[in-house]
C-alpha cells in the first residue's frame, strides 16, 4: 500500500480534545484523479472505515464542515448526506438504499460553490454542514451520499475538471455510484474522494468531575437528613419544656387559668 494514502490525524494526533479538529481520510496525498460528483449529475455513495476515527472518544464526535481537493465549482442543487452503515469499505452493496444507515441526516441542500481555495493540508473545497452531523464510530462505518441534480457551473473551465481520489485497495474508502441520480443501483469499485472532515469532539465527564458530582450528592444528602434529625429532636425539646412545669402544672390545659377563690 503506498505509504502516502494513510488515515492523517492532522491536528491533535492522540485524543481529540478541542473544537475544529481535522481528520483526513483515507490521507492528505491521493493517487489518481475523477470527475467526481460534483461537475455533472451524479448519485455517489462514498463510506469511510470506523478505524479512521479511532481517536474520536467514547462520546464520538460531531462533524462540521467537509473539504476536498480539485477544481472550483458552483453547482445549482446538490444533497449531501451522512449515516452510520453497516456496509464495510470495498463491500457496499449494488442498491443504493440498502447501504443507507437508519440515522441517515441530510447535512447540506440547494445551491453550493466550491471555491477553489488553499484550506487546511492543501484541502481546498469547503463544505461548510448545514446540519452537523453526531458520528459515533463505534456504531459502524460512516456513509457520504451525495445526489447533485444538476450538474456544476466552472468559473474558470479546465479542459477536464477533476477532484483528488484514492484508488487503493484496502484503503479506509470506497463508493457506489452511478451518472443517473434517480438510479437505485450502481457500480462499486475501490475508489474514494480525499475528504478532510472538520469535527468537534463531544466531550465526556471526567473522573474528576463526576467524583465531585458524586461527593456533592453525598454532602447534601447527609445536610439534609441532619436537618431533619434536628428539626425532630428541637420540635421533642419543645413539647417536653412546654407540657413539664416545675411544679407539675400542665401548662397546655392551665395557661391562663386564675386561682380558685374560696
């Protein structure tokens, strides 16, 4: 396998712990060019390896913003979505609905341009979600299913306008696509888009705050039954002081009482 089509973790390579984390997948340097989905009607289903968000954290993490690499262009009605499929890289099935996961959240749809731009790592096209979507990769592989109805516009047309791919076999990516958006079946091959996905991770309590969550419940728990004990033990002291007069009298039936005149 080349050693350039990798998973990238191009910023914070252990955990991911701050807002705006980058993640390139299957890596920031592809192999070979394509059309792609985004210069002419296209249904392109592209699914990405869990392994490539290993260091998303238990609580996963909540995507952004999508960049890719090729040439600008504005395109008058595009639908991206995201699911979570059980469908493993280089194995999507022939029917484009069947490798749909049941979260499946449209994150962006109607007019979007591409501007070909320098981003993070020579990513250059930004997608900015209008919908973030929640990727928990412990639930299996995440699903891109791009429909552009109707094809792109270029500012500045190259002879053939293309966007970055890897076409490695046992890489972290591959598609299902087919040139008719409205098909329900298309071809699968190993191909992928170079993506860059902008994530936030979702934080998780830390064993320290949940030991003060923990020891703060205790501490009102163990306030509030002292207080009750007190209330009860002053509300005895009362009735006893005021029901025991030194010489015996019940001052509850004789207060007030006058001496009998005889």
């Amino acid at each position: 396998m080349n050693n350039l089509l990798h998973i990238a973790v191009i910023a914070f390579p252990a955990f991911l712990t701050a807002a705006d984390a980058f993640l390139a997948v299957p890596g920031s340097v592809g192999n070979a060019e394509s059309v792609g989905p985004f210069f002419v009607p296209t249904r392109w289903q592209q699914v990405y390896d869990s392994s490539a968000f290993s260091n998303a954290g238990f609580n996963g993490v909540s995507i952004t913003a999508l960049y890719f690499k090729g040439d600008g262009v504005s395109i008058t009605n595009i639908q991206l979505s995201l699911s979570t499929t059980s469908k493993a890289v280089d194995s999507l099935g022939p029917v484009f609905a069947d490798n749909v996961g049941t979260d499946n959240t449209v994150i962006y749809s109607g007019f979007l341009m591409l501007n070909s731009g320098l981003g993070p790592s020579t990513f250059n096209l930004l997608v900015t979600l209008q919908t973030p979507f929640h990727y928990q990769p412990a639930n299996g592989n995440l699903l891109l299913d791009v429909r552009n109805f109707s094809g792109g516009i270029l500012p500045v047309p190259p002879s053939i306008p293309t966007i970055d791919v890897s076409t490695v076999a046992g890489d972290s990516v591959s598609r299902l696509y087919a040139t008719d958006v409205g098909a329900a079946f298309g071809t699968a091959d190993t191909s992928g888009l170079l993506t860059l996905f902008v994530v936030d991770p979702i934080p998780e309590p830390s064993s320290l705050a949940l030991l003060f969550l923990g020891t703060a419940t205790f501490w009102l728990s163990a306030r509030r039954r002292k207080l009750q004990l007190g209330n009860s033990s002053e509300a005895q002291d009362i009735l006893k002081d005021r029901t025991t007069e030194p010489d015996g009298v019940n001052s509850f039936t004789n207060e007030g009482a006058q001496p009998n005149q005889q």
